[in-house]
C-alpha cells in the first residue's frame, strides 16, 4: 500500500484531527504533535482514555466518543493499542487515517486490506505538517533529493 501526495493534503485539509494517544505528559510523541499541530493552527482534538481533558481542552476517551464530524485521525498510540484503533477508526467511518511511523504492528496494513481501507502508514506525521521545522526539514529534502516522498 502505497501513500500518495494526495492522501496527505486530504489528511491536513480536514477540518479537525483526532489525536489517538495524546499524553499528559509534555515529553510525549503523542503529546509533542498535538501541541504543535495546536501552534501551527490546526484544529486538534485529543484522544486518551485516562483524562478528561489536555491543555484545558476537551479530551476523548475512546475513538467511539469522537464527533461525527471527524474526517481525520492520527494513532500514535503504543503499538499494543493501534490494530485496536484503527479498527475503531475504519468502524465509525473515519476518512483519513494516519498510523504514526513506529505505531504500526505487523497487523496494521492486514486490517487496512481487510476493510479496503487506504492509510497513511510508516510516515512521520512532522515531515508533511506545514510548516515543516528543524531536522524535519532537513529530512524531507533528503527523502525528495532521493525521491522518496509521496507523490
């Protein structure tokens, strides 16, 4: 399953983004994206069973809670919990779906078959989040030298 270009500007053009396994704590991957997502102007909705809320937002507990209205998901989850939200995520109709480089099992691209369900997989979601920064820049310029970005 390849990602193309056009499966990431569909991602980022959502009018919100659900974070599954958005941490407390600051130092956290889940955490650092959704903070800078939040900086850089995107509307981000928080995903983590264990509060209510993060950064005095409101704050889901399960995929099943989320709005309707949620066309786009990223799952930085630890790797025992993403096959369980992606399935979740294809279930309630979520259109864009992201598996963080890293969170992905072994299972994560058989469910995605399974349901005939295109994800963006093995990408780092800070290589394609505008604007691009520090060594996310760098590493960009070296997958497009090299042609390694989708197209």
């Amino acid at each position: 399953m390849k990602v193309t270009k056009d499966q990431i500007n569909s991602f980022f053009n959502a009018e919100s983004i659900a974070i599954a396994g958005v941490s407390r704590n600051e130092k956290k991957f889940g955490r650092m994206v959704f903070s800078e997502l939040k900086k850089n102007g995107y509307q981000v909705i928080p995903v983590n069973p264990s509060t209510a809320e993060i950064d005095g937002q409101t704050c889901y507990s399960d995929i099943d809670n989320l709005p309707e209205n949620i066309e786009s998901l990223l799952i930085a989850t630890p790797k025992n919990q993403t096959d369980e939200v992606l399935r979740k995520a294809i279930n309630k109709g979520i259109k864009n779906i992201w598996v963080q480089q890293y969170s992905n099992t072994e299972n994560t691209l058989k469910i995605a078959e399974e349901y005939d369900k295109e994800i963006i997989h093995k990408k780092c979601i800070f290589m394609f989040a505008e604007p691009v920064a520090g060594i996310h820049k760098f590493h960009k310029t070296l997958m497009k030298v090299f042609g390694k970005l989708p197209n």
